[in-house]
C-alpha cells in the first residue's frame, strides 16, 4: 500500500489495519480527490436504484464514509438514515455535514449493535480488498421484515468471492432478487479502472 491513498491502494488493502491506516489518511480528502477526480457513480446509481423500488427510512448506510450516498438519499426526501463505517474518521467528515441521525463505527463481518431498518444500503464496501459475502448475514439481522436492499458489489469480487452461492443460500429470506450492472466510474477516472464494472444488487428481507 503506497503512502498517498488512492484507488489502486484501496483495492490492495489486506488486513482491518490497513483498511483503517488508509481511510484515516484519505478522509479530509475523499470525496475531492476521488469521488469528484475519479467520476464515482456508485453513489447515485444506487440512490437511484432506491428510489425507483420505492425504499423508505429508516436506512442504515454500510460502508458510509463521507456520507456521498447519505447526501444523495436526504436529497430524494428519504430519512432518517444512519451511518455506519469501520472509520472513526471518515465518520467524522460524515458528521460535519449533518445529514446522519446516529453514527456507528463498526466491523460489517460482525454482529451489528442496531436493527430495525426499512432500508439497508452500501455503496463500495463489498469490493475488492475490503468485504466478502460474510459482510451480509449482519445486514440481514439488521432488517426488518420487508426491508429493501441495494448493494454495490464489484463484478470481479461477485465472481471470485462466492457472492452467488451465498444468494442461493439466503434465497428463502429473500425475495425480488434484481442485479443492475453498471460502471463505478466515468472518463475522468484513471485509465486502469475507468471501466471497472459492478453490480447493483437489490432484494427484499421477507
């Protein structure tokens, strides 16, 4: 992991202290030097997804950092919304933008200390370096029954990280299973990744 954070550093990391070391490092800067640089479009893709599937607060945000995708949901009416992430700085830069009801520091692979939420996103925390399918039995206990579901998942990491089997395990908990590909990025971002695609991923908890 190089000492500037940047893109190729995140999809690097290996270990919960090294995802931590670069979150801090990159927090002030986030969303300048690679939501706005790189042209991410996760963030309103999966706002968009949201909304169009009719989801309602409370909504628990996963992966949170700065709180793009938060800023996205309170503008489309929908809250209260929660965020939470395994950076007690990125939380912070989130904080300041006064768009969070409550803010969780937490593992997603761990059992999560809130529940009762219509609404469960996450928007670049199920790709590569950072969680696997593990992160997701959490997030179901965090739902309540008919809670909607939208989760970015890097196409490369579904493949190889057994996202697939996993749905096929869960497949009588769930129910209107919809994949949405899209590109995580537009003509702005670095040659490398410019075209690095992902999947929407949305269902219901029955």
């Amino acid at each position: 992991m190089s000492d500037e954070p940047e893109l190729n550093s995140a999809y690097a990391l290996g270990s919960l202290e090294e995802t931590k070391a670069l979150y801090a490092a990159w927090a002030e800067s986030y969303d300048h030097d690679f939501c706005d640089a790189q042209g991410y479009q996760t963030p309103r893709e999966l706002v968009r997804v949201f909304a169009e599937r009719g989801g309602t607060g409370p909504v628990l945000d996963v992966g949170a950092g700065t709180g793009v995708v938060g800023q996205g949901l309170v503008a489309t009416g929908v809250g209260p919304v929660d965020a939470l992430d395994l950076s007690a700085e990125m939380l912070e830069v989130a904080r300041r933008k006064g768009i969070y009801r409550d803010l969780i520091e937490a593992d997603v692979t761990q059992p999560l200390p809130v529940s009762g939420y219509r609404g469960i996103v996450s928007a670049g925390t199920f790709t590569l370096g950072h969680v696997g399918p593990e992160g997701l039995p959490p997030l179901l206990a965090a739902g309540d029954a008919g809670c909607l579901y939208v989760i970015s998942v890097n196409a490369k990491h579904y493949a190889a990280a057994g996202f697939e089997a996993l749905f096929a395990e869960i497949e009588t908990e769930i129910e209107g299973y919809q994949t949405k590909e899209f590109r995580f990025y537009d003509d702005r971002a670095d040659e490398g990744h410019r075209y690095d695609t992902g999947l929407m991923i949305s269902f219901i908890k029955r």
